[in-house]
C-alpha cells in the first residue's frame, strides 16, 4: 500500500464506497475539501483521483453543485467496441476439479470471442470480499461465482448488492448463499450422498460412516443424502460414525477419526466408507494402508466428484460423478441468456443428476 501512488489510493476508496453501496447513484459525494481533510492529502491527489473516476463513468459534476456517483444501469461497455468480459471467482484454479471447471468456462467464453478475468478465493471469506472488489473495479459483462463456505453465511453480502445495483448479472456456481437470488448451477448433492450409501447398503454393508465438510452446503446435503438412505431402509447408523469437519480440519480431524475407528475390534469397526470428495478418499486408502488393511477387502470406499485422482490411484475409486467441463460451459450460457434478456429475467437452476460410477473400491463385505 506505501508503494501506491497516493491518488490511486483515494481512487480505490472512494470507488469502495461507490461498489458497496455506500454512495448510491445520483448521491452527492462530499466535498472537495471534506475529502482532502479526510485523506490528509493535496488538493491536486484529491482532483487526480477524482478526475480518473469522472472518465471512467463513476463520477460525474452538476457545475456549482457538486460531484455525483454515476447510473451504472445499462452496461452500456458491453457494446463499446471492447468485447464482452466475463468474471469467474472460484475457491480454487488450479486444484482438484477445478481445472476442469475453469476449462469448461475458458472455452465456451473464448467460443464467443469474449476476455475470461480469474480470481480465486482459496476458500477464505477476506479473499472471496477481494476478488469481488476487484471484479467490481472492471467493465464486466457478467460474473460466475462459487460461494465460499457457503454455509456460513456471506459477511460480503454488501458486494452482492452492489452487483445488483451496478445491473451486473451473475450465477453462481456449485453452491448459493441462502441470503443471495441469483440462478444457481449445481449437482444434486443430496442425492450423490445418498446414492453413496445406497449402493453400499445394497452391497450388504450396515456399519458405514460418512465424513462430510460441513461448511459449505454441499457437505451438508451429502450428509442428509447419507442419512437419508439408512432410514428409507430403515437402518439405524451410529452418530459415531458421521465425522463432520470444517475446511481448516480437512488435513487432521477425517484422519484421525479413521484411525480410531480402524483401531476398534473386527466387529465393531465399520466396513465401509463415504467420503465428501475423491480427494479426502484417496488420502483414506493411505489410512487403511498405514492400519495394514485392504481396500475393498477391509474398507469399501466410496468417493464424490470422479476427479482425475480417482483413477490415479492403485485402487480405483467408486464415486459419485460430478459434471465439471459442462457445468463451466453450462454456466456461461445461462449468464449470457441474462445478458441477452436483461438482469431481472427469471432463470431457473441448473440441477444436475448425480450418477454413481462402480470401480475397485466396493465390494460385499467380507464380514459384518
């Protein structure tokens, strides 16, 4: 920040206080000497930053009256000669699935001859109320978003607005902040989950736990799925055996639950598992090794998402489908039919149908 001319540095506030609602449009800003005596900076950084913000279409003065925040109602950049920019916040780029989703995007936006702006979140709210700030500082014709732990709540809910304010149409990806209205692409995670354990009931298997990540309401609804399906069959399941974890425990709490529950005797240990993603299952096979079992033999398990490892591994993973290049390219159709019809369209979610894909790592049980 000390290495940032001082004008941008007022440029930046001021256009914070425009995209978070603070200023709505038409709303006098203070004056000029009220902004110079709040920033403690020159008259002429003051007028810089100003003048900037006035070009660039957030700004403009009513001559004796004052400097006012803009209209931003018509996206008027969208048919500027510049092309159409799409934004895409996600809470990773270059992990797990995502690749593949981002791929899905990248294609389907250059099909249209548009510019792709990335941003990700790591999973962290202060990056995700980042990434939204500096989407918000573009001529975006549309933004896709994946919420971060999206059963937490949406501390960014004020950007939210301004993206509506701003007439800014957006999707969202994966999952959706309960507080947002905005059409939203995902799988039916409650079914996977309970597709999961379905298929594992049906194999003869009683004693299963599921490990789910419970910050994020995909988590959640793979558990109700899990649960779900022990009481249509009217089966009973431990509470022992559901491990719920937050984002920050992945690496620790599924292991060492896994281990305990190794640890029990023969009869007492479960014989299968389901796990929230096919990167928490490999790690799984690694527990069952360091316990000197076998999968399937001694553990059947069951993964989410048929990401690239689930295959790369000695044993291959049983695991619930997830749509990845299709819902990338399925996303920016739908935000260009808002773009097309007008933010305010009524547009539906895209639920996708989660199908189970058998491989190596379920088998009746050896024993019950």
């Amino acid at each position: 920040m000390k290495d940032t001319p001082k004008y941008i540095q007022v440029k930046e506030e001021i256009l914070r206080w425009i995209i978070t609602g603070q200023y709505a449009p038409h709303k006098k800003l203070p004056s000029e000497n009220d902004i110079v005596k709040q920033f403690d900076m020159s008259r002429q950084t003051i007028r810089q930053a100003l003048g900037e913000l006035e070009q660039e279409g957030w700004l403009y003065k009513e001559q004796g009256k004052g400097t006012f925040v803009a209209e931003q109602t018509t996206n008027s950049f969208r048919n500027n000669g510049t092309g159409m920019t799409i934004g895409l916040i996600t809470t990773f780029i270059s992990d797990y699935i995502f690749p593949t989703i981002v791929r899905g995007v990248e294609a389907s936006v250059r099909e249209r001859g548009a510019r792709l702006l990335l941003a990700s979140t790591d999973n962290e709210k202060l990056k995700e109320k980042q990434s939204l700030e500096s989407m918000l500082r573009e001529q975006l014709t549309g933004l896709i978003i994946e919420p971060t732990k999206s059963a937490e709540g949406n501390p960014n809910y004020s950007y939210f607005l301004a993206l509506d304010s701003l007439r800014i149409p957006y999707v969202m990806l994966n999952e959706r902040y309960s507080e947002v209205d905005a059409p939203c692409l995902r799988i039916d995670d409650e079914l996977g989950g309970y597709r999961a354990a379905k298929h594992l009931i049906d194999l003869g298997h009683r004693r299963i736990a599921g490990f789910f990540k419970t910050d994020d309401f995909q988590g959640i609804r793979r558990m109700k799925g899990f649960v779900r399906a022990f009481k249509e069959q009217g089966l009973s399941i431990s509470s022992d055996y559901i491990l719920r974890y937050s984002s920050e425990e992945k690496e620790t709490v599924p292991a060492h639950a896994l281990h305990q529950l190794l640890r029990q005797e023969v009869f007492e240990r479960p014989t299968a598992i389901v796990c929230y993603n096919d990167e928490l299952a490999v790690k799984m096979l690694d527990i069952v090794r360091q316990e000197e079992l076998q999968v399937p033999e001694h553990l059947s398990i069951v993964g989410f998402d048929d990401a690239n490892l689930a295959t790369a591994t000695e044993v291959k993973l049983t695991t619930i489908a997830h749509p990845k290049t299709q819902m990338g390219r399925d996303a920016v159709q739908m935000l260009m039919k808002i773009v097309e019809q007008g933010v305010g369209v009524t547009m539906e979610d895209k639920v996708y149908i989660p199908e189970l894909v058998i491989r190596e790592s379920t088998s009746k049980p050896f024993y019950q």
